[in-house]
C-alpha cells in the first residue's frame, strides 16, 4: 500500500512539474544561435527604389482644418466614397468585397508635409501593399496610413515603406479584424518635437487585429494599444536610436487591452532606456512570451543570454514588465541581452552597488519556481524511498 503511495505522489509530482515548465503558447519558429536570437522575419519584399512604383501625383485633400491626405476614402461623402474613387482611378483596383477587395499598391506617394491615405467609415475590404508613403516635409499628428470607423469589412496592411510621419499606421474606432504585417517604418526626425509618435497606435474597440513581422526604427513608440482587446503581436522588431535615457517612452504599451499576445518580438537600442520595456494598464488575460529585450545596447554580439520564465522583475534599473490594476495576465519565457560586466548602469555612481552586483550579469533577479519544485519533490521522494527500505 505505502508502495503505491509513493509511486502516485512521485507520478503527480511529476506530472505538476511538466505542466507547469510548459508554456501557456506555443513558441513560432524562432531560434537561440549563439548570442543572437532571430525573429524570424520574412524576408521583405519592399523596395526602396522610387522606380519601382507609379509616382503618385494627385494633390492633398483638405479632411478637417488641419489635415491633409493625399488618398481619401469616406464612404459617408458622396465626393469620396469607395465605389466612385475607384470608378475613377485606376490606381485603386477591386470592388471591396471579400473576394475582390480593394487593392492600393505599387505607388509611391510623396506627402509633402500631410498625410498618406486616410480610410473613413468604410465596411469593404482593403489590402495596401508594396507601396512607399514618403513625407519630406514632416508636421505633427501626420499618418502614413489612417483607417478610422470602418466596420464589417477589413485591412491588410502589408509590405509597405513608411518614412518621417509622426505616427506609421493608426488603425481607431472599431476597425476589425484586420493585418499589418512585413511593413518597414523608419524616422529619421532630428527634433525631440516631431519624433514623439508612434509607429502603430490601436484605440478604441479595434478588437481581432494582428501586427506581424514589421520592422520599426527610430518611433518613439512601437505600438499602443487602448480599449481593444485580442491584438496579437509577434516577430516584430524595434530599434531606437534616437532617444536617450530622458525621453524614450514604453516600446509597448496596453491600456484596457485584454485577451491579447504579445509574442517573439524583439526591442533594442534606447527602447532599453524606458521606465518599461513593456506597460500593461487594467488589463485582463494578456500574454507576454518569447519576447526579447537588448538593454542599453543596439549590438547583439558580446552580450550574455539570460532566459526567465517570468520577467515581472526588476532589472538592475528599470522594471522591465510592470502591471498596473491588472488580472490574470501571464509573462513567460522572455529573454534579456544585458550589456557586458564592464557596464556601469546609468545614474550608478558606485559600479559596486550591491543592487546591481547581487546577481550575475544577464541574470533576471528571481527564483525559477519549476526548479525549487523539481528539487523538492526529489528531495521528499528520496526520504520516502528510504523510510520504505528501512
């Protein structure tokens, strides 16, 4: 009978220990090789070759007192709904159906100081693609792609060059269900002024929407997220190199998000510098895994790799992950690339200060519960084993 006992406790043991080491999500096809750890991205289809696009030459329209677009789509205006732009452009192809979905692609469009196409109450479907949305003359509140309000139908946004606008891809007002994936978005802003926008902003119920596989440089933000719920993020890749200590913003930011993933995407360069690399705020149900985060250092090479199954730690500055009146969130198996043991963190004047020497460099401070189990239940078996012999 005691026999028995012991093999069941060993086999629920064991059984709660394996549930527990297996991620809530399944990891995509992303791999360790070295000190390096790859996104995955698809290779790009972009090009950024003006010859290579129709040069898109029609003027700005006026849509409130203070915006300019140059492609505008408002199916609650006679002058520019869907059905009678593309009657009389050949530049947007399709009907807006499921099966034959509006298609804007191959154009290069200069902005000139607006913005570069702005959807409006629209329920067709859309797919923007291989385009170049280019602004020489960047102003505040500009968009390269704008979709607002537009309900039943969808957007895919995808392989797209967006250049110098305060924000790349805002998607506001329950546009669902819809893509942005593959797309480069690049600032090159010298004033602190113009380059506070982010490369993609979701707000208010845009439920079901996914961002994959874009490449992001120099935004003041990767993404943000408010009031919407089931946004799956991954293999994304984000780089400052603009911001300094005082002024990077979270790279990802939730507020009132639920039920949604952020998975395999990776922030470097001054993102490292932010009071958070990542801020969940009244969130329910999200789950953070597989990300990485490069600390002070756009530089892959040289570093050490750390892996922790739970991140809602301090590093040796700054949290890390922070969860602000939320429930039921799940943060797991993220990886930290720390700088080398030479770094002395910012705003350290002793470089021994045992907040930052306690654990070794690239360490998430924090205990691996799944091995303090592991031990423990060995440990208990093995006294059980020798009481039986005895």
């Amino acid at each position: 009978m005691r026999k028995k006992n012991i093999v069941l406790f060993f086999f629920i043991t064991f059984s709660t220990v394996m549930v527990l080491s297996f991620p809530m999500g399944v990891e995509d096809t992303t791999t360790v090789s070295g000190n390096v750890r790859e996104i995955g991205l698809k290779e790009s289809l972009i090009s950024i070759n003006k010859d290579d696009y129709t040069n898109f030459t029609e003027p700005g329209i006026l849509v409130n007192n203070y915006s300019i677009f140059r492609i505008y789509i408002n199916d609650y205006d006679v002058n520019y709904n869907s059905s009678k732009t593309a009657a009389e452009n050949d530049w947007l192809k399709g009907s807006g159906t499921y099966s034959d979905p509006f298609i804007l692609e191959n154009l290069y469009i200069n902005t000139q100081g607006g913005g570069g196409i702005y959807i409006r109450f629209s329920s067709s479907y859309f797919i923007i693609r291989n385009n170049w949305f280019d602004n020489d003359n960047p102003n505040l509140w500009d968009d390269g792609i704008f979709v607002f309000q537009s309900r039943g139908g969808n957007v895919r946004i995808e392989n797209n060059t967006i250049t110098n606008f305060y924000n790349g891809i805002s998607l506001m007002g329950s546009v669902t269900n819809s893509t942005i994936s593959n797309n480069i978005m690049v600032n090159t802003f010298t004033s602190a002024a113009l380059n506070k926008g982010r490369a993609i902003q979701i707000d208010g119920q845009c439920d079901n929407n996914t961002i994959e596989g874009n490449i992001i440089v120099d935004f003041r933000e990767m993404l943000y997220v408010w009031s919407s719920n089931n946004i799956y993020t991954k293999n994304n890749y984000a780089v400052n190199n603009f911001f300094t200590e005082a002024d990077v913003n979270n790279p990802i930011y939730l507020r009132e998000t639920n039920y949604s993933r952020i998975t395999n995407n990776t922030m470097a360069g001054g993102f490292a510098y932010g009071v958070f690399a990542l801020k969940n705020t009244g969130g329910i149900g999200n789950i953070v895994e597989f990300n990485t985060v490069v600390t002070n250092s756009t530089d892959f090479l040289d570093t050490t790799l750390s892996i922790s199954s739970d991140l809602q730690t301090q590093q040796s500055e700054d949290n890390v992950v922070t969860l602000v009146n939320s429930n039921y969130n799940y943060i797991g198996y993220n990886t930290m690339l720390l700088p080398s043991d030479d770094y002395t963190p910012q705003n350290s004047e002793d470089p021994e200060d045992p907040d930052t020497t306690e654990s070794p460099k690239g360490i998430i401070s924090g205990y691996d519960f799944i091995i303090l189990i592991s031990i423990a239940s060995v440990t208990l078996l093995t006294i059980l084993v020798r009481r039986r012999k005895r």
